[in-house]
C-alpha cells in the first residue's frame, strides 16, 4: 500500500491540523489501498522543544501581540526577493527531516505548514528527496516561509494567490490548482441559505484557546433583546463556567464537539456567525452560506487574513464603538447589504477550480501514479508538470 505523511507544525490543535486531518478522513473514505500518518517534526525532534515552542507562542500572543505582528510581518511576510536562512536551526532540521523520510519511507509528502515545506524544498533542490510534496495553504496569503522550489502541487486558497504564485515563482497551471482551504467533507455545503429562526441565532466561536476576546463581549450580549447566542467554548473550561453562571435563556454556551456531524448542525441552526479571521472556521462558514462578523483577530496570519476577507467583502469587521447587536441586526434585517454579501461569497465560490471530493482524490491519486512510474522508470522528476 502506499503511503502519504502529513507535517503541520506543533501539537497545538490549529488550522495546520485540521486541514490534514479533513484531506487525510478525505482519502479514507474515498480510496482503499492507501495508508497515513501525521507527523509534528519538531515533537519528532524533542517533545521538550516543542513544548516550549508551543508555550512561548502562546503567551507572546496573548501578552505581547504587537510585538508578535511585527516579528511576523518581518520575518514571515517579507518580500520574495528577501531570502530566508534559518542558519543557526537549519542543518539540525533538516537532518531530522531526512531520518523521518528514511525511517517514514512515504510515497507523497502533504505539508500543511510552512516550514516542513521549506525543509523539504531544500532538500528535494539539494537531490536529497525524490517524493512528490503537496502544499496545502492554510491561510488566505501564503508566507514567505513556505518552500516554492521543487513543490509538485499547490492547494492554493484562492485565484489571485495562483497568479502570484505563477508570476513569480513561475508555478505552472498544471502545478496549481484553487481549492479553497480545504475544510472536512462533513461540513456540506449548503446553497441556498434560508432564515427561519423568529429571533435571529447567532454562533460566537474563536473562545477554545482563551484568545478570542469572547468575554470583551459579555455585556453586550447580556443587554441583547433580539438575539439569541450560542458560544462554542471548546476546551475553554473557565469561559464555558462563566457563561453558565449568567443563567440567561438567550446565551447558551457550548464545549468542545469532536463531531463533524454535531459541527455541521450547529452551522445549520444558526443564522450568522462571529469569529476570528482563521482560515478553516472561516471558509467553513462560507462553505455554509454563513454571514461572518470578526470580533477580533490574533496577530500575524489572522491580521492579514482580515485585510484579504474585507478587501473581497466576505467577513463584517465589528466596531467595538457601536452597540453589538445594532450592528447585528444592521446587517442581518438589509436585504441590499445581504445581497452584496451573498455576490461576494459566490465570486469567492466560482473562483475553486477543484471542491468535488473525488476530484481533489483523483488528483493525488495521479500524482501518486507519476511518482510510481518515474521510480520504476529509473527517473527522479523534479516539479513536473501533472497530467491530468
């Protein structure tokens, strides 16, 4: 059987994980003679490295978020023309990198962060690695982190992220392809969205991390008359037991669901959602047909999410100036400024080349094939072309 490695990054559940583990249930469900894993490298390292990696990010964000925007913008969002050389890390990374390909023995890399992708890079540009790599980009502008060099395929998030790619990496047609980021088959997609609710109901996500902001939102929802609220708290214990304090009827909050499924209903029972500006929740709720109002945006990737999201008019940026729910409501009862929004989201939607499932499968399942072919053919390919 052969087999594909997954590398997001840390052990923090994120968007890196997620859209591994919707492409990896994916495969699963669609084919029967391939096998998969996903590896954190740096756990692969040293578990304690990462640990304090993990937990120093964290803490930055929650404690210094400028500064954190500004090392991200300088160091991670920077010109192509400036290269990266992670000097001091690389020779130990992609060492590692190159023990986990002995010992993991792939057919297909699928990286969903960017830096195993520009490990991987190196080593494939260096004759170290003849596996087919997926980039899968989980965000709606890619870093400069990610490896450009050697990638066989990119999912990109969105038409002009291809034409960027291709005017200055000179990625062909055949090496891209717009899949929107990826989110699980379990969240269907629903076309035509219908208001049923008397009293419209809103989902708060973005509260599993403590990061979201949620609680800067108390008392507006506490004072809210026409609204009805369900927060998703996660794994959040101490904002799932202040909300459960409050004993109101129209704020009902909820811990973590593991089910795509119970996720799924969620999203159908609601009529718009608040949220952070991340890749996955928010492309799920386009997916959905959802209406998206960001209360707030952690530094680096989401800021600069939020910048995409408000240029293409698919999010609602909320003004912590102004009444909640009159701007809620300002929104949700305007059947013009509901129009406009519906456009965005379909300009959004038009712009996929590949959202079928089988589509997505058969695609890695032709690069898979390519791989195998060139190996019994004595042939290392690099970046070629697909065929399909």
């Amino acid at each position: 059987m052969k087999k594909i490695l997954f590398l997001p990054l840390l052990q923090m559940q994120s968007g890196h994980h997620q859209v591994a583990e919707a492409l990896m249930d994916l495969l699963k469900n669609h084919t029967d003679d391939l096998t998969f894993k996903k590896i954190d490298l740096l756990s692969y390292t040293n578990k304690s490295l990462e640990k304090v990696i993990t937990s120093g990010y964290l803490n930055w964000i929650r404690y210094a978020p400028e500064t954190y925007n500004l090392a991200y913008k300088s160091f991670f969002y920077v010109s192509p023309t400036k290269k990266h050389s992670f000097k001091w890390y690389q020779p130990l990374f992609l060492k590692k990198m190159e023990q986990l390909l002995a010992e993991e023995k792939p057919d297909l890399l699928v990286c969903t962060h960017g830096f195993p992708s520009y490990l991987l890079s190196k080593l494939k540009m260096k004759g170290k690695c003849d596996i087919p790599i997926i980039n899968v980009y989980t965000d709606f502008f890619i870093n400069s982190v990610w490896g450009r060099e050697g990638i066989d395929l990119h999912f990109l998030p969105s038409q002009e992220i291809k034409r960027k790619l291709g005017r200055k990496y000179q990625a062909t047609n055949q090496q891209m392809m717009v899949t929107g980021i990826p989110v699980h088959e379990g969240i269907t997609k629903t076309l035509h969205r219908k208001q049923d609710n008397e009293r419209p109901k809103i989902l708060l996500s973005g509260g599993n991390s403590g990061l979201g902001g949620i609680l800067k939102l108390a008392e507006e929802l506490k004072l809210s008359s026409n609204l009805d609220f369900l927060v998703l708290c996660g794994n959040n214990k101490k904002l799932y037991d202040e909300i459960h304090s409050w004993d109101l009827d129209h704020i009902k909050p909820l811990t973590y669901l593991s089910s795509r499924s119970e996720m799924n209903l969620l999203y159908e029972e609601v009529d718009a959602i608040i949220s952070k500006p991340g890749g996955v929740t928010i492309s799920e709720a386009i997916r959905k047909r959802l209406p998206i109002f960001v209360h707030s945006a952690l530094p680096g990737q989401e800021k600069i999410n939020l910048q995409y999201l408000k240029r293409k008019e698919l999010v609602y940026e909320l003004d912590q100036s102004t009444p909640l729910e009159k701007q809620l409501l300002s929104v949700l009862t305007n059947q013009k400024k509901m129009k406009g929004w519906e456009d965005a989201i379909d300009a959004y939607q038009q712009e996929i080349e590949l959202e079928k499932p089988e589509k997505i499968v058969e695609l890695i399942e032709t690069l898979l094939d390519q791989k195998t072919s060139s190996r019994q053919s004595g042939l290392v390919r690099f970046s070629s072309p697909l065929r399909i």
